[in-house]
C-alpha cells in the first residue's frame, strides 16, 4: 500500500444526505478547512453506528476546531436517510454522510476491499490545502474512538500553526511539544 499521506486528495463529486436534505459534495468542499472524511463498511451494520454515533457525540468539539466531518460508504445516499430515519444512534449525526455506490470516492482514498464491494475503516484528516496529514486504516471488527481523533486533529491543528515543533506521543493540547534539532538527539 503506498502511503496518501502528503498527497492531495483526488478530485469527486457525490451526493449526501445531511440534515434532512440531499446535498451535493466534491472535493472543493474539503477544502478551506480542517476535514475528517470517515469511511466505513456498510449502513444497517453493527460496529458501524457505534462509530458514527461516538462521532455525533463528539460532532460539537470537531465544529469548535473548525473541523468538517464527512462520513462515507459505498450505500447510496438513500439508504443514509433510511438509516438515519429508522436507527436512533444514527438520528444523532448532523454532519454530512456521502453515498458512494460507484466505489470512486472509496477507491481514490484507497480503501475499497474490491472483493466486497466494502470500504475499510480508514481515517483522512485533511488540511485546508486539501492534503492528507493523518491515515488510520483498521480491520473491519475494530471500531475507532472520536475522543483519539479528536486529539490527533489538535496535534495536527499545532504542528500546522506552529513550524519547528511537533507534537510527541500522547500530546494533548497545551502540554509541551519539542523542537527538533541537534541537541535532542539521543536525549529523549
């Protein structure tokens, strides 16, 4: 698998349902902005709205860092309101979810499972130049955490504001970063 992080994301047009109506999305809408695009399997599933649900949880503090949320399956567009209409966990989310039933969106982040038809559990945090800085990709009966996510857009918010410095494991924000340079080296 070779690495997006750094590229710059392919261009796409599709169609979303959120709040209530369908709406168009392309790639010109993540940009200007922090952006999380969240793929998973398939709606009506099980580890899915648990996921989804964490990040309706969650939806108000990525806002507050002026962080879009897109969710993204190869459903259609359809079926995110019939799911968002008949699941009370998925009623919760207010951020777009994109229907990719062609597989290109899914495709160009490369996370299709081409045998299933199926995305995997990938993760793209993207500037506001449209360039990924953060991939996570887990197997599909591993669910993700939003409060992690969360952190790690902070770190990536810094490390963005803030040349020269970088964030270390476990960083959150307002504890200590580090200044690369020669003086650390074999010191940490």
């Amino acid at each position: 698998m070779s690495t997006y992080i750094n590229t710059e994301i392919k261009p796409f047009n599709a169609t979303a349902y959120h709040n209530g109506k369908f709406v168009q999305v392309s790639d010109a809408d993540l940009k200007g902005k922090w952006s999380v695009v969240f793929f998973y399997p398939a709606d009506f599933t099980f580890v899915c709205p648990t996921e989804l649900g964490d990040l309706a949880d969650n939806y108000a503090e990525f806002q507050k860092l002026g962080v879009e949320i897109y969710s993204v399956s190869t459903d259609t567009h359809f079926t995110h309101k019939a799911w968002h209409d008949t699941s009370d966990t998925i009623k919760k989310i207010q951020y777009p979810m994109i229907g990719d039933p062609t597989g290109t969106i899914t495709r160009n982040f490369g996370v299709m499972i081409e045998e299933a038809g199926l995305a995997d559990r990938g993760t793209f945090v993207i500037d506001p130049q449209g360039v990924i800085q953060i991939v996570e990709i887990n197997a599909g009966g591993i669910g993700r955490d939003a409060l992690e996510l969360l952190r790690k857009v902070k770190a990536a918010q810094y490390v963005a504001s803030h040349p020269g410095e970088v964030c270390p494991a476990k960083w959150k924000e307002g504890e200590a970063t580090l200044a690369p340079s020669l003086d650390l080296v074999g010191k940490i």
